[in-house]
C-alpha cells in the first residue's frame, strides 16, 4: 500500500516468528494463497473470512505459533484500517455530500458537456494523473472512484474502459513519481538525486500511463464487460433540492485536500528542515486525514448549504455515507492483516537471501527483487524498502542519471501483479463490484502492464543517458 509508517518499517525489520527453512516458507505462501481463493472461489466464503482464515492457514504451514500468528494479522489488520480506514471514512462522507447536494451531478454533467465517447477515457487518465501526483492510492481511489462509476453510469460508458484508465493514472504515481513515500525511500537509500528522478520519472510515467490506461481499458472492457454497482454509485440528488453548487466550488472541494497534500510536498522539498515552523505546519495540514477532514468541513459549506440542507440533513447524510463501506473496510484491514503474517513468518528476507546470488544487470536485479518481494507480501512499500536497501551498494559508481533509473526501476517491479495479498486488491475488487478472477483480469493485469512496460522506458533510456 503506499502508507509508509514506523510500525511497516519495525515489521519489516523484526525476527521472525517461525524458524521454518525457506523450502517450508514457500510452501506456506502458496497453501495460504490458496486456501484463499478456494474459500472465495469455490466455497463462495466472504473475503473478509477467507482472509481470516487464509492468515492463519498460513501460519500454520510456516510452523508459526498460533498465537504469534493471530497477533501478526490482527496487528496487520489494526495498522491497515488506522491508516486507511479513516481516509475511506472521510472520502465517503465527502462522496455523499458530493452526491446528496448536486455537487457530484454538476461534476458528470460538465465532463459528459465538454469530452465526447472516444475523449472520455483520456479524460479521466489526465484528471487521475494530475490528483494522484500528490496524493496516496487510496486517497484518490475514494475521490475519484464515485465520479467514475456515476460517469459510467450515466454516459452509458463500459466502466472498465473508464476505471482502468483513472486506477493506471493513480497507480502510475504512486509507483514511479516522488513525493510518493516508496519513490522518497528509494532516492534517500541510493542517494539519488529528486529532481532528476522525478523528471525522469515524468518521461517514464507519460508513456506507461498512456499503454496502461486507456489503450488497455479498451481490451479489459472487452473482457469483463460489468456495470456499475449500484450500491457504490452516488445517486443523483433528489428533486427536493432546487438548487446546487456551481461547478467551481464543486471542483474546489473535491481538489483542495490535493492543494494541500501538495503544498505540503512542496514545502518538505524546499524548505528541508524538520525544525522549520513552516514545514511543520504544512506537514499537519498536508497530511491526507487532516486534508480530507478539511475538505469534508468546508463541504458541509461549499455543498451542504449552498444546496439548502438543514443541520438535520447535513447529519444525516453524514451517517448514511458510512453504513455502505463497512465491508470494505474489513475486507482491506484483513488484506492488510495476510500481508503483515507473510511479512512476519520471514517472506520478504527468504527473497531477499535468494536474491543475492543472481548474477543478471543491476536495473533488472532491482526490478525482480522489488517484483518477487510484492509478489510475496503484496506491500508495494515494503517490496521498495527491501529493494533499494539490497541494490544500494551497487549504485556506488553509477552516474546521478542512472542512480534515478535504479530508483524508478525498483518502483516498477513494486507494482508487479496486485493480487489476494494487498489490501489496494480488495479495495478495487469492491468499489467495482467485481468479482476475484474479474479483478485479476482488469486491476492485476494493469499493474502488471504497468511494471512490465515502465522497465522497459527504464532500460531504454539508460542506454542513451
């Protein structure tokens, strides 16, 4: 996920909780896998207790006490929903002031007015690149993903030729451009330089996004041809309300917590000192919880009562926006929960160790290690964190071009093939109403082709830099 905290970091670094040879752990990653998806698949069990159910399977196979098992999913499962849930919980509640007020109708009316069939697709990859630069995946997931259903729906659009397009320009972002938290790792464990990692960054993400997005939404449209959930999409506000927000104040909620999230990366590149009054101030009101709250608040303004709610319906409409994301948000904790149990029973420095003999050119080094260590524990942050701490001796003599290619190829492989193991999986499974072979065939095969086809810009440009 993209959340980097102190408890990831600790995880990441502690003993393991089982003494299992990594022949043993192997076999415990595939059987937990696997326990997964049949529960899911065939027996049809809700993913929240296949997850359960699946962690502890785990567990067990990695010869894990049971008790240190349970304690390493349930701790997963706390940090994923402390840091996710509250910004899912925010972002509903904005989505269902969006929606109740005419907010978000006024958003769909304008873009269907100005983007014809063929432009809606490069629309939205264009809007999602532009919000996801600042923002953390799952903070433009809950404010794009309701503008995109409601697109879909009432533009009578395919909503995979639409998704695919937004989710490739968020997770584009999220992998490649600092100040996403994997890329700032990344530059400060190989010292690389910002600047030219981001622009170069910029030249890797252009093209990727492009091949990723709309050029393969019109195949996954093809393949999983589903519509909108119903559940999920704000509903068009009702005739009671005779009024709503312009356009402008609509845009200007929904983009100010990306004002300030922004403001706040800006300021840490520039001012660059801890201390700094400045700096400190920004990171409180750049932080995503502090900025999505800040934009729920002034959306009870800007959108509540610019459409005529009472204190009664502001509230209202409040409690109604979280009662739908309860699922979602067990079903992301228990994501989070499986990949801290692989991370503790010593998935990722089993990887790590067989890594260290493959005698193949360091970019593509990087990007396997940075691919088999997400493939195992499903965290994009954790695959970079162990990356770029194993390659980083090998980035001694490289020049600060080929330092930033080392960086950028390391966040490719990161985002290698999402599946049952990351919580960014389950939460793209249920905004979408897909089910998991769906999923696999539209979410997992973009962030693979965006893995695959940013490595390859990666080794293209460091043959002419």
């Amino acid at each position: 996920m993209t959340r980097l905290s102190v408890e990831m970091l600790a995880a990441d670094a502690a003993e393991p909780i089982t003494s299992a040879g990594n022949a043993q752990l192997g076999i415990a990653v595939l059987a937990g896998i696997a326990v997964i998806v049949l529960l899911i698949t065939k027996f049809k069990v809700h993913a929240f207790l296949a997850l359960t159910i699946g962690s502890l399977a785990l567990g067990a196979f990695a010869g894990a006490p049971l008790d240190k098992a349970i304690t390493s999913f349930t701790a997963g499962l706390g940090s994923t929903v402390a840091g996710v849930g509250v910004l899912i919980a925010l972002g509903a509640i904005l989505g269902k002031l969006l929606a109740d007020s005419g907010g978000a109708d006024q958003i769909v009316d304008t873009i269907l007015a100005k983007a014809s069939g063929r432009a809606m697709p490069w629309a939205m990859v264009l809007i999602a690149s532009v919000i996801g630069l600042p923002l953390f995946f799952e903070v433009g997931i809950v404010l794009l993903i309701p503008v995109v259903l409601m697109v879909a729906k009432r533009g009578n659009y395919s909503l995979m030729k639409i998704g695919i397009p937004a989710l490739a320009g968020l997770s584009v972002m999220h992998g490649l451009i600092p100040p996403h938290p994997g890329p700032l790792v990344a530059i400060d464990a190989i010292g690389a330089n910002l600047g030219i990692t981001l622009a170069l960054g910029v030249l890797v993400a252009i093209p990727t996004v492009i091949i990723a997005g709309p050029l393969f939404g019109k195949y996954a449209a093809r393949w999983v041809d589903v519509p909108a959930p119903e559940k999920m999409i704000p509903q068009r506000a009702t005739e009671e309300t005779d009024r709503r927000p312009s356009f402008g104040a609509t845009l200007a909620t929904v983009l100010l917590p990306v004002v300030l999230m922004l403001a706040k990366a800006l300021v840490d590149i520039v001012v660059d000192n801890p201390e700094s009054g400045v700096q400190r101030v920004f990171d409180v009101i750049g932080s995503p919880m502090i900025a999505l709250l800040a934009a729920v608040i002034v959306g009870m303004f800007t959108l509540g009562r610019a459409a005529g709610f009472t204190k009664g319906r502001l509230s209202t409409t409040v409690e109604k926006s979280l009662a739908p994301i309860a699922g979602v948000l067990l079903i992301v904790g228990a994501g989070g929960g499986f990949k801290q149990t692989l991370i503790d029973v010593g998935i990722g420095q089993m990887i790590l160790d067989f890594s260290e003999s493959w005698a193949i050119p360091t970019l593509l080094l990087a990007w396997l290690i940075a691919v088999a260590i997400r493939l195992a524990t499903g965290s994009a942050t954790v695959a970079t964190i162990s990356a770029a701490g194993l390659v980083a001796p090998l980035a001694a003599d490289m020049s600060s071009s080929h330092m930033a290619l080392l960086v950028l190829a390391i966040g490719a492989g990161s985002l290698f093939f999402s599946h049952v193991n990351d919580a960014g999986f389950w939460l793209v499974k249920e905004y979408f109403g897909l089910n998991v072979g769906q999923t696999i065939k539209t979410w997992s095969v973009m962030e693979t082709i965006i893995s695959v086809v940013s490595l390859i810009f990666v080794l293209l440009l460091s043959l002419v830099l």
